[in-house]
C-alpha cells in the first residue's frame, strides 16, 4: 500500500480507501461487510470513508462493529454530515445543532471517542458558513474531530471557508471528497488549482465511474448484471453512465488496457492516483475479493505524459 498526507495536513492516509455508501447496512449482508473490511486492512488499508447518512445510520453502525478490535491509532475514520438523518426539519444540514447532534450519534455508532475528519457532505445554502465552520472548530478543540473537510463543494465555497477560517482563527479544512474518474473530470479546471495552492488534498469518489470502468457494462445489452449496483436504489444516478455512447468507447479503453497486461479497474485507479492532489481515491466492495483486485492499481504506473 502507498500511503500520503492529507492534503498540507500531518495526517498520512492510504491512497486507497474503504468506502461503505451502498454497501454496509444496505446491499451486502454485515458478515460479508467485516470480511470486506479485514481484506481491506490485510492489503494495507488503513482509512474507512462513511456518513451519517448512509442507510440512515446503519452503516456507521456495521463499520465500527466490523472495527472492533483494531487498534485505534492504526486506522482513520471518515464520516460526513449534511443529508436527511430524521424526519424533523433539524435533522439534516450543516447548523450548528444538527452538527453537534449527528457527530455525537456518528461516534456511538462507530463506537469511538473521535473520528479523524468530518466532511460537511454538501455546502448548506441556508445555514451560515461561519455558523459552521465555528461549529466544526468546536469539535475539534473539543477532541472530538482531528481534522474537518468537505465535500462537492465548488472552488468559490472552498476558497470562502478558507478565507473565513484564516479570518476567524478555526481549524481550515484539509480535504474535498469529489466525485472524479477517466470519465468525470470537472474538478481539473478549478477545485484542483485551488485546492493544490491552498494544500487541500482530494479524496475522491467513484474513482471507478460506480463501475463502468471496469468494462463489465456492455453496450447494448437489455440491462445490466442482476448483482450489480445498476440494478439498486442508486441505479438511477447511474442512467447517464450506462448509455452506449459511454459505454461503447470504455469498451476500447478496456481492450487496451488487457492487451497491457492489467484490469481495466486497476488503469482507471492508477489513472486517479496520478494526480498530486489526490490523497486517497475511495473503492467500495460487495465481495472481499475486489479489494485485492484493486490494490493491483498501485502496480500500475501511469506517465505524466499519460493522455487520456
């Protein structure tokens, strides 16, 4: 496993990560969820992405039961808040009591004293930024949170709380989690200029475009494999992926990649990897195989005259 700072931060994370979105709680049984996790540490990966928000809770609560056991300062524990967790209007956003609150519930559920970065899941448009990130400063005085980040945020609304943070004296946040592959690159054109001089390191999601770029989506099939992710609650965020004008040149791009002599997957991870600014690119698992399959990608080197 390699491993690099977060961002311009102390912190050394794994350069892949352990994410949980549709898994834990949701698609996979919890036994399958703790072997997905041993097979995660068993290749060296020491960090574990998760929300508040991610079947409602559930799976906070699979991850620190799948954690138990494992020696506390040898891992980092992602969580997020921002989405719905409840029905009452204070169950959701980024004010100060629905952040207080969800931490509070996060850290029973990952059955910890701390996580080490909270990441506002989304910028709140109602609550006032500096509400937040007082909020965020709090619990990391309090020992409660080690480092605070963000995620999807735009290059204006993280330049913002930086400038904020500087102004008012709070901890600046160290991180964005935005969604980037081979496919989606709109982060490449100001977040990452940003975010590289403001030492703000990338953990990005969906490094695997949620698996297409795997080559196991055909164009012009009738639907896609009964087991996969298309065919859940998420498919629907997944309708733009599995068209054939997407889908049929990912094709070409596998068939290059196997006539290299890798997985596509393994391509597609290095290919993220390569950027500077990315600390550590998510994976997720239904199967504890898969985690082995993409450790692969750090035998993959990808040249800065890479072009793709």
């Amino acid at each position: 496993m390699e491993y690099r700072h977060l961002g311009r931060s102390g912190m050394i994370v794994s350069a892949l990560s352990l994410g949980n979105w549709i898994t834990h709680g949701s698609q996979i049984e919890e036994q399958v969820a703790h072997d997905c996790v041993r097979a995660a540490l068993d290749v060296g990966i020491t960090t574990f992405d998760t929300a508040d928000a991610y079947a409602l809770g559930q799976a906070e609560s699979v991850l620190g039961r799948a954690l138990e056991g494992v020696s506390r300062d040898s891992i980092e524990i992602f969580t997020k808040c921002y989405w719905p967790t409840g029905p009452n209007p204070n169950n959701r956003g980024l004010s100060r009591k629905h952040i207080m609150e969800s931490l509070h519930a996060s850290l029973q559920r990952l059955q910890t004293d701390h996580v080490d970065l909270l990441q506002a899941h989304r910028f709140d448009y109602e609550a006032p930024l500096e509400e937040t990130m007082q909020a965020f400063d709090d619990l990391v005085r309090q020992g409660k949170v080690h480092y605070v980040g963000v995620s999807e945020w735009t290059a204006d609304q993280i330049a913002e709380a930086l400038r904020l943070a500087d102004d008012m004296g709070f901890d600046r946040i160290v991180s964005n989690q935005p969604q980037y592959s081979l496919i989606w690159r709109v982060i490449e054109a100001e977040v990452v200029p940003l975010c590289e001089n403001e030492g703000v390191g990338q953990i990005v999601w969906s490094p695997l475009a949620q698996g297409v770029l795997t080559g196991k989506y055909l164009p012009g099939d009738a639907g896609p494999p009964a087991d996969s992710r298309a065919t859940g609650p998420e498919g629907g965020e997944m309708s733009w992926l599995l068209r054939d004008e997407v889908l049929e040149p990912v094709q070409d791009y596998a068939a290059l990649c196997r006539e290299a002599g890798y997985a596509p997957a393994a391509v597609a991870l290095a290919w993220v990897l390569r950027n500077q600014n990315v600390s550590s690119a998510i994976v997720g698992a239904s199967r504890p195989e898969q985690i082995a399959e993409n450790a692969r990608a750090l035998d993959v080197r990808c040249s800065s005259k890479t072009r793709v």
